[in-house]
C-alpha cells in the first residue's frame, strides 16, 4: 500500500507523521519505504541524513530517469527505507510539466520498487501542485493531518474530493485513509469544541488516535531522529506506536 501525508497547509505535521508512522511499523518488523518529496528535505534530515548528503534524491528519479531503485537508501532504523528529496525538486515543478504523463511520473517510477515494501509513504509538500499530484496518482490512500484550531480547519472535504478527482482524472484510484489531528492541545480553550465539531463533521473518517501537542516530538528532527530513537517513552512516541495500529486497522 501506498500512502500520500497531503495538506495544503504547512506546519500541520505531514512531515512528522511520515518519518514517526513509518519508524513505528519498521519497528512492528515491516518493511517499509518512505519517499521524501519536499524540497526542504525535512523527512530526509530528520531521519538522519546530512544536508551534504542528500543526493541521489527523488528529484534525480522524477527528472533524471534514475531508476528508484538506486535511490533507495538504509536508515539508522531497521526495516525502514529512504528516499531522500533535495533542493532540485523546485525545478521539478517546472521541468516536469514538460513531460507527458507529467502528472503520473512517479507513479511509474515507484511501480516496481513499491512491491519490496510491506507500506511506502510519500511525504509531500504543502500544497496540491505537481508534486503533490504526482503524489496522488501514485498511492492508494492518502492522510491529511490537520491541526484542530479555530479557523484552521475549513478546506478539507474539498481537499478529499479535489485528492479523489485527481486520481479518477488520471486513471488511478486513491482512498483517504484518515484525517489525523496533530499538535492537538488541550490548554487553548477552543480546543476541546474545534475536535468535536470536525469529529462530529467528518465522523469515522477522522483516526481515534489524536496526536497531542508534545516537546520531544520537535526536538527529535534536530537530533536527526525518530521519536523513537530520541526518546522511546515520550508521550508523542507512543501516540505513534498507537496510530500505527490504527493505521493497520484501517489500511486492511
Ligand atoms: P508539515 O510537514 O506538515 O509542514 P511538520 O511535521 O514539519 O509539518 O511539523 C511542523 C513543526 O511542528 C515541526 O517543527 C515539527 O517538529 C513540529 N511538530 C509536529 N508535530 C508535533 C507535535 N505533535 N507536537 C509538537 N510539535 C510538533
Ligand atoms: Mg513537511
């Protein structure tokens, strides 16, 4: 199965959910494979790799016909693949709007490589461009985290049905898997009413797991670690293992 984190806002925890779902269900013994197409490289970085060590990115296979397969990395997590993103990917955005089938490119070069992996999760960055479509037309299921504040939260049947149109538009089929909230918390007063309004909008669609507001969560990126390496009892480390098990619930 493959799972696209989108969002058309940033900061919203994609980045976060990739890197920490992913070492959650390498950590269950599962073989997987995250692809970082950020140009920002979060995903990459915050599993370790160095700046200077970025290449060959997924830009090299979207742009350069590098076969994924050669771009598969190890991390320091056993079981858990990377593809790493680079800065080339802003060129992506333009160069691959040449192409024909610019908007499925991935989605043939992660073909082959996909049926190594138990899950591939693709990092996407914030927004529903190139990028981002590419992303769409490649997976399965998509998860849109969403941070539960006031007047943060409109857009998002939209989003799904724009994510749902996309792929029909191309052929391909793709299911939201969830809305996850992120960065959930409880001390802002409208919190607790913002939840159970989108719980009450979007019904089962949104995951039980909510991921709450936790410090060690965003110290781990600069450690260039998971949560789980960073620090296995915080609380942020066990809101993923348990999203995990949720995720596989629903992924069946
Ligand atoms: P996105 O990929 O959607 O832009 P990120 O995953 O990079 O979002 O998260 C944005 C910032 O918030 C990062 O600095 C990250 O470390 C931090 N963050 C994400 N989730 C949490 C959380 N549950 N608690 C605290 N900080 C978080
Ligand atoms: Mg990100």
């Amino acid at each position: 199965m493959i799972t696209a984190l989108i969002s058309r806002k940033g900061g919203v925890g994609k980045t976060t959910t990739a890197v920490n779902l992913s070492a959650a269900l390498a950590d269950q013994g599962l073989r997987v494979l995250l692809v970082d197409l950020d140009s920002q490289a979060s995903a990459s970085l915050s599993l370790g790799v160095d700046r200077a060590d970025l290449a060959p990115s997924s830009a090299d296979v979207l742009l350069g016909g590098l076969p994924a397969a050669q771009a598969v990395r190890e991390t320091a997590i056993p079981g858990l693949h990377l593809i790493t993103a680079s800065v080339d990917l802003i060129r992506a955005e333009s160069e691959l709007a040449v192409f024909r089938g610019k908007e499925t490119r991935l989605r043939g070069a992660l073909a082959d490589v996909a049926r190594e992996y138990d899950f591939v999760f693709l990092d996407c960055p914030s927004s529903l461009s190139l990028l981002p479509v590419n992303a769409i037309t490649a997976a399965n299921a998509f998860i849109v985290p969403v941070v539960p504040q006031f007047l943060a939260v409109t857009g998002l049947k939209n989003l799904i049905a724009a994510a749902e149109r996309t792929a029909w538009d191309h052929g391909t089929r793709v299911r939201p898997l969830g809305l996850l909230l992120t960065m959930v918390d409880y001390r802002i007063k409208s919190t607790r009413r913002t939840v159970d309004e989108l719980r009450t909008e979007h019904g089962s669609l949104i995951f039980a797991i909510e991921i709450r507001i936790n410090t060690r969560l965003a110290e781990a990126p600069a450690a260039g670690q998971t949560i789980f390496q960073y620090d296995r009892h915080a609380k942020g480390a066990e809101a993923y293992r348990l999203l995990a098990g949720e995720f596989l619930l629903r992924g069946r």
